[in-house]
C-alpha cells in the first residue's frame, strides 16, 4: 500500500503561499516512489492550488453534509469537488471541538464525501482525560464505529487531540495499539494516518509502525522543506 501524507493547513494560507506548493512539487521529483501527497488548503485557495496541481493531490478541511439549500457561510462536498479536490478531511477534533460535530454529522458528512465522488478522511481520537482514564482505545473504537460511511472507501485519521499542535506524541506502542485496533475495525487495505505533532525528526519511527499508511501533518504544513523532511521518510 502507498505512504499518504496529507497537509492540512488548517485556517493559514494566503495567495503568497502558494509559492511554497512551487517549491514543494520541484522537491517532489525526488520523492519515495510510494509516497503520495494531499494538501488540504483553506478553501479560498483550493482552485487556485488545483490548477497547479501536478505532483500533489488537493483536499477540503470540511464540507456541509446536504448537497445544497439555505446554508449560509457552508460549503458543500459537490462545490468542493468542482473546485477540485479529491478529498475532504471531516471530524477533525477542532470541528468536533468548536463546532460541536458528532459522529453522526462526521458519518453524514463523510457520506456527502463519497455522493460528490471524493474521499473522506475520518478523524479520530482521544482526549488527555480519556487516553488518562484508560479509555483511549473504547473512545476510538466507539468513534470508528459510529463515523465511517457504509461500504470500505475512507481513510482513517488518528489524531489523539492532546498531541494536535501541542509536540506531544503518544509512545510508539501507544501508536502500534491504537492503529492495530482501527484495522480490525477496518479492512486490510484501509489508509490508517496517524496525525498529531508529526515532524521530520520523529516520521521515520511513526511511519515504521505497522498499520500506519502515512500521516495527517498540521505544524509543518506550510513550509515545503518540513513537509518535504517528512514525505521522504517513507520507506
Ligand atoms: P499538528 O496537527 O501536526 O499541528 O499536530 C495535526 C492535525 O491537526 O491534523
């Protein structure tokens, strides 16, 4: 199975970065051959980014679950598709945070995904308290269960909130329990990324683990040389 390694962007990026999309696909030709590469732009950018386009793949942060009506300020996943994206990040931890998303919005979103012809990428993970009180893998469990669209076409994200922008990161066994559990919720051929405080220094060891096919990367996103420091750590 190929490496992916998706850059979300989050809430950053004006035009001017898109000079960092420049230098990132020069670096590109010199890329593992089984590594591919998404970035998830704010939405503002993303037909500009699909347009130069080559080497990369260009993603949604979010959509609406409805394909269109009196949503004022949403974006639908058809919108998000014709402006040229191929996949759409849904229930990342700060949607689920500050916006309230439950599973079930994630799984409606992510089914909204799949009607426009793209691929959902599903987030999720624990909390400090959870991961604390013992309850990490019943919270990720429960999460998967209840978020996944029918059929087998998604990616899985873990991304344990307490380690999202904090340069925290689980333990490498923590990582193997966790993604091992998601594959068994899973199938064989599933994309499981592990995100929170990826960094060049620390890729090599969380891409070794088995059952993690690559990582969802926030903090080094927007500058092509630390994302390039981690797209070359595939193996
Ligand atoms: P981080 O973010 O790499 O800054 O920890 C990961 C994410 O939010 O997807």
């Amino acid at each position: 199975m190929n490496y992916l390694i998706a850059g979300n962007w989050k809430m950053n990026g004006l035009k001017a970065s898109m000079r960092e999309i420049t230098a990132l696909q020069e670096r590109l030709v010199e890329a593992p051959e089984n590594a591919e590469v998404l970035i998830c732009p704010p939405v503002t950018l993303l037909p500009a980014m699909a347009a130069k386009a080559d080497k990369i793949m260009v993603g949604a942060q979010d959509c609406h679950a409805a394909e269109s009506g009196a949503h004022t300020g949403d974006v639908s996943a058809e919108m998000l598709h014709e402006a040229g994206a191929s996949y759409v990040i849904v229930g990342h931890s700060e949607r689920r945070a500050d916006h309230g998303e439950t599973n079930k919005d994630v799984r409606a979103k992510a089914e909204a995904v799949l009607r426009a012809g793209m691929m959902p990428i599903v987030c999720v993970g624990e909390t400090r308290e959870e991961r604390e009180a013992g309850e990490a893998i019943a919270i990720v469990t429960e999460q998967v269960k209840a978020s996944l669209p029918e059929g087998d076409q998604y990616v899985i994200a873990y991304e344990p909130v307490w380690a999202i922008g904090t340069g925290l990161v689980p333990t490498i066994d923590d990582i193997a329990e966790v993604h091992d559990c998601i594959r068994g919720l899973a199938t064989a051929t599933t994309p499981i990324l592990y995100g929170g405080s990826v960094k060049p220094g620390n890729a090599p060891e969380i891409l070794a683990v088995t059952n993690v096919n690559g990582a969802l990367v926030g903090g080094a996103r927007l500058k092509a040389d630390d994302l390039y420091g981690i797209i070359s750590a595939v193996k």
